[in-house]
C-alpha cells in the first residue's frame, strides 16, 4: 500500500491531479440545494452511458448496406448480452432526450439561464441540437425498413427549405440513399457529433462551475457544503435509479428491428421515432407549399425562442409566477408538443411484424427440403446451405433458380431433375426472407401447415396473401369475409362450375380430400 | 462543524462509491459480455466428404481440397481448406498441412518422399512426424472415418 501512495505522491508531484481532484469535487454548494439540482447529472450519467455502449457496438457493427443489418441481427442473437447490450444504447437515446427536456424545464422554472448564465443556457440549447442530431443519424443505421423509410423523409424534408437541394445532397451524399449516405450517417454519428457533444458537455461543466450553481429562489441559511459527497450523494442516487430502469427496460423489452430495407416496397408507412411524432404530426397541417412554415419556420422559431430566451427575459426575478410570458410561452409550446405527440401516435397504423410467418415461408421451408435442393445446398457442396444463405439476389432471380436451377451455371453440374412452379419459387424466396431476419420458425397446427404447402404449391403462383405471391387472381388476404367454407369448396373443385366465365383452372381432381379440407378451412378462416 | 461530521461524510463517501460501483459492475456485465463472447466462441466441426478410399495411393499423402461454408462474424464464407490423405493399408489418416512449427503451409515431396515446409526447412515423414527442423510437434491430424468407400474428414 505504502508503494502505492509513493507512486500517487510522485504522480502529484508531476501533474498536480490531486489539487484538480479537489477542485472538481470540493465545489461550494449553497444550503438548500436538493434533489431539482440532480439533474444535469443524470443526463451527464445517461450521456456516458449511451458513449460506452456505442463505442462496444461500434466493435460489430458494419457501415454498408449489404451487412450493416445483419452485424445488427449478429449484435443481438449471438453476443452474450448481445441484446441488452443494444436495447440500453435504443431506449437509451430515448432517456436522453427526456433527461434533457426535464432538465431545461428545471432551469427554465427556477430561472438559472438569468445573468450571469446565458452563454451556460445557449451551450445546453446546442446540446440539445447534438442529441437530437445522435437521435437522426443513429436510426438509419440499422438499415431496416424503419431507417430507410425515416431517412428519406427526413432527406425530404430538408429539401423543403432554402438551399433545400443543397442540404438534401449533402445528407444523401450520393445521388440515391444508400451506402454512401449511410457511411456519412454513421461518420457523423460516430465521429463528428460525439466530438461536439463532448465539447460542448465541457463548456457548458465549465461554466456552470464558473458562475457557480443558481441554487434555490431564496437563499437557504447555513453554510454551503462541498458537492462530493454530499449533493454527490443525491445525484448519485437519482442516476442510480435512472438507471436501474433503463436497465429493466432493456432487460424486459426488444430495441426493435424491421425487416431489412426494401426500397421497392410501396406498402410500408414510415413513422418517425416518439421524439420526432410532434414534427411529423405538424407536417400534415401545412399541405403543399405552405410545407415549410412546418419544416423550417415554426421548429426555427422556437429554436431561435430558446437561443435567446436569457436576452427576451431580462428581468432578474427567478420566480417563475413572476414571469408569465416565459412560463405561458413554455405552457403553449410544451402542451402543442404533447398534444401533436398524441395525435401523431393515435395516427400510426399497425404495421404487419416481419417476424410473422404469412402461408408462404411456411410452404417454402417445406419446400426447401426438398432433395432437389438439398443436393446442393449443403454443408461441404457446392452451394450454401439454404439457411447459411443471405438473401442478396433479387426476387426475379430467385424466383428463376428456383424454377430452373440449371440457370446459374449452364453445363458445370448435372441440374436436379424438374424445377419447381413459380408459386413454389416464390414460397421459398419469402422463406428465405423470413430466414436473413432471423424470425424463429413458428410452430403452427397441423392443418394450417397442410393448407399453406397447398397454398404455396397450388395457388401462390397466381394468389397473394398478406402481401406475398402472385397478382394474377384476386388477393385472398381477406376471402373468408366475402366468401365462407360452403362456396370456396365447390369453387377451387370446379370453377366453371360455379360461374361458366371462371378462369381459374379446376383443382378438384388435384387435390386430396384432406388438402381440399384444409385449403378451404384456412381461406374461409382469413377475414 | 461538528465533531460527527467527518464520520458522516465518510459514510456518504462509502455510499456513493457503492452506488457507483454496482451501476459500473452492471454495466461491466453487458459490455465484458458483449466484448469478450465471440473469442471463446468453438467452432462448429463437420464431416466433410473428401474421396473415395479405392482412389487413393498407398502412403503418399494426397492433398485434397474442401469447401466449406462458415460463419466469419455476421456473415458467412467459403472456406476452403486443404488436408493430406494418407492411406496405409485399409487406414486413412488426414493431416492438417499447417506447420507446427509458425503456420506455413508443408508441401509434400514425393521424390524425397518427405512433407517440407517451405519457411524454415521443417520436414516430416508422409506420417506427418517431424525428422529435421524446427518444428515442435508432428503434424496434427483430423479426425477420419470410411463410409462405403467414402472417406469422411471432421473439419
């Protein structure tokens, strides 16, 4: 132990750390100062937290389209605590932005950004802008249908305002989204605005020690106590439950993740995160070319309300019912933002979870075992093994694989004999669709598993159900509630039985009973 | 100031460094967790089909050359990975080619009848045991089985 203080002692002697040490925690903090004072601290505590996480994801995570979704999936499926590990950095950006409201709603209520503070008030209105621009740069970078769909319209957004195609450039950073935006994304993310966050976070600890803390309205009698470990204690415990729910919560809920972006996919409806929803809402107030007043006038107004507030409310009085300009500005702005909050949240349609198995994966993981591509497909031949495959072909080609394997390579290997219809082909695309996200494979009644190897063998080629197999025939997503068991059975038996105009092929003498049974109960079942 | 005080600012003290501590040692958790799991991570091993037993020379190593599909992190890829044959009598052996000695690849001689690694002049016997040179131990050997004339290689 001895040798260990020798070593401190000639450390000191060196940089003088202890004399730092004590300046840093020795600071004087006026009587009465208690728990509305902890938190600067639990942001500063959230903020460290959010660094260290991303600096253990950046160590897996891959900045290019083609791999940036699945080093994700790897991040939460294969590292122990993989899954907490990026749930914390997910709920995380959400903490902070909450932490750094309620924190500005303290100094506005008790008025620290008075004279002396206005220069410590306009930092922490600029670390409010870095936290937002983490919040926008961090959610593109999964790469799923959320990041793509989000980003472009944010893309768009920025095209709305002056310089507008200028800025949407530079944010794009190529000519269409995609890798070239997504490193530059990632670069400001990782990079750039961590460097501003840290200096910003240290200008504004500077000045915050500098003018010393605003303390309470009115000052409290007694003498002041040094911050460690006194008001340390506070701050200390106000992280520490801060924390422990972040905790539960990343222990308790999955960060969530899309399916992998899709750029040709019309049927997504992109909705921004929670913290972004007020924006959102307000867009659709301002159609056409009054978008602006949404995009840029309105957001930069109450920016610029904010930046100057310390200049628009000179008086010295801290008292917050002494200042009913502020306290009623704050009122209007805080209640809209709740207000468009809510109605942006109401708005958001359901959208159909990825990770749900429709009738054609399950056909298709039927169909995948199929000798005729297991023949290839497996450990040590002379293609992947099909759940080894990542899905980077287009659907047109892997539709056409499937049909006729020979195509890949022509003459090198004798083909499988007979391909599979298209119906199949495309059972087994969606299949492997279901498998790049990692969706576990469900465990479905035996009925319903008969009648989705019908539908995808069958009807798949020509039929489509929750969006996925053919458009030829009409879309049977929902035929249960125009049709019931008693019409749909003679109609797939006979057709032209049912209308003499049918041009649906007959399917009486191709299914067995048993299959007839369970194609017709599953169809009459969708409403 | 009283005279209890120092005694309380002490007990404060401890707290928050206990706080702190289980809040880090929480975090230490996930992160060691995240940081350190794919290193200790094993291998999966397969059988791999890689000749027929009737095809191959009698105590000449024969290198033969496997495909095969694995997981590098977040992705997959194919590996191919050379192993020597080696049939004596109705056994199979298949070395691994990596030199013992710092990770070159051997090269089989046939003339001298010996495995020489091409970096530091180790030689092995077509058994894979070391008879002149630097390497420390023979060359390892993969687990082989025969099935039908098929000779299967754990890889």
């Amino acid at each position: 132990m001895a040798r260990w203080y020798a070593l401190f002692d000639w450390l000191d002697s060196r940089t003088g750390w202890r004399t730092g040490r004590r300046h840093l925690l020795e600071e004087p903090i006026p009587a009465g100062v208690g728990w509305w004072f902890v938190t600067g601290s639990v942001l500063l505590m959230l903020l460290g937290v959010q660094l260290i996480t991303g600096v253990v994801l950046a160590m897996y995570y891959v900045p290019s389209p083609e791999h940036a979704y699945d080093s994700i999936r790897y991040i939460m499926e294969r590292l122990t605590f993989g899954r907490i590990l990026r749930s914390l950095h997910f709920f995380g950006a959400s903490f902070i932005v909450v932490a750094a409201v309620i924190h500005m709603l303290r100094v506005v209520a008790l008025g620290s950004y008075k004279k002396p503070r206005e220069v410590t008030w306009i930092s922490g209105v600029l670390l409010l802008l870095v936290i937002l621009g983490f919040a926008l740069s961090g959610y593109l970078l999964p790469w799923d249908q959320k990041a793509y769909w989000a980003t472009t319209v944010t893309i768009n957004i920025a095209r709305s305002g002056p310089l507008g195609e200028f800025i949407a450039g530079l944010l794009k950073g190529g000519s269409t989204l995609g890798s070239l935006t997504l490193l530059r994304w990632y670069a400001a993310h990782v990079f750039l605005l961590p460097a501003a966050l840290i200096g910003f976070v240290l200008a504004h600890l500077f000045l915050m020690r500098r003018h010393g803390i605003s303390g309470m309205l009115r000052p409290v009698p007694g003498a002041p106590k040094p911050f460690y470990p006194y008001h340390a204690l506070k701050d200390t415990i106000a992280g520490a439950l801060v924390f422990a729910l972040l905790i539960t919560f990343a222990t308790m809920f999955r960060a969530p993740l899309d399916a992998m972006a899709d750029p040709s996919d019309a049927n997504y409806v992109p909705r921004p995160e929670w913290y972004f929803l007020s924006l959102f809402q307000l867009l659709k107030y301002f159609p056409g070319p009054l978008e602006p007043v949404a995009t840029m006038v309105i957001p930069g107004l109450v920016l610029g309300v904010l930046l100057l507030l310390p200049f628009l409310d000179r008086g010295p009085d801290r008292r917050f019912y002494k200042r009913p300009l502020v306290t009623s500005g704050f009122a209007v702005i805080g209640l809209s933002i709740i207000v468009l909050t809510y109605l942006g949240y109401k708005d958001t349609p359901a959208h159909a979870n990825p990770a749900v198995w429709g009738p054609l994966p399950i056909a298709g993981a039927e169909f995948a075992n199929d000798m005729r591509c297991q023949r290839c497909h497996v450990v040590g031949g002379v293609a992947n093994p099909i759940v080894a495959t990542r899905l980077t072909r287009e659907p047109a080609w892997l539709v056409a694989h499937v049909r006729d394997p020979e195509m890949i390579g022509p003459g090198l290997r004798e083909p499988p004999p007979g391909g599979m219809n298209e119906g199949q082909a495309r059972s087994i695309a969606s299949y492997l669709r279901k498998v790049r996200i990692g969706a576990p494979v469900p465990s479905v009644p035996e009925a319903e598993h008969r009648a989705s190897i019908v539908f995808g063998r069958y009807c798949a080629s020509c039929h489509m159900i929750d969006g996925e197999g053919g458009a030829v025939g009409p879309d049977l997503s929902r035929v249960g509630a125009r049709h019931d068991a008693a019409w749909l059975k003679p109609w797939i038996t006979q057709p032209d039985a049912v209308d003499p105009a049918a041009s649906m092929p007959a399917f009486g003498e191709v299914l067995s009973e048993q299959e007839m049974a369970a194609i017709v109960a599953y169809l009459a079942d969708r409403r | 100031m009283s005279t209890r005080d120092p005694d309380r600012r002490q007990f404060f003290a401890r707290i928050v460094k206990t706080i702190q501590a289980a809040i880090g040692g929480t975090l230490g958790v996930v992160l060691g967790g995240s940081i350190l799991s794919p290193s200790f991570s094993s291998r999966e091993e397969h059988w791999l089909p890689a000749a027929s037993l009737s095809g191959l020379p009698d105590n000449a190593p024969t290198p033969i050359t496997l495909r095969i599909v694995r997981e590098d992190g977040y992705s997959q890829i194919v590996d191919h990975r050379t192993v020597f044959l080696v049939k004596t009598g109705a056994e199979v052996i298949a070395l691994d080619p990596t030199c013992t000695h710092l990770g070159c690849r051997v090269r089989w001689e046939s003339e001298a009848h010996v495995l020489r690694c091409p970096c530091h002049g180790g030689v092995y016997d077509h058994l894979g045991n070391v008879k002149s040179g630097p390497p420390p131990a023979p060359l390892p050997r993969l687990a082989t089985k025969i099935d039908n004339d098929q000779i299967l290689v754990q890889i």
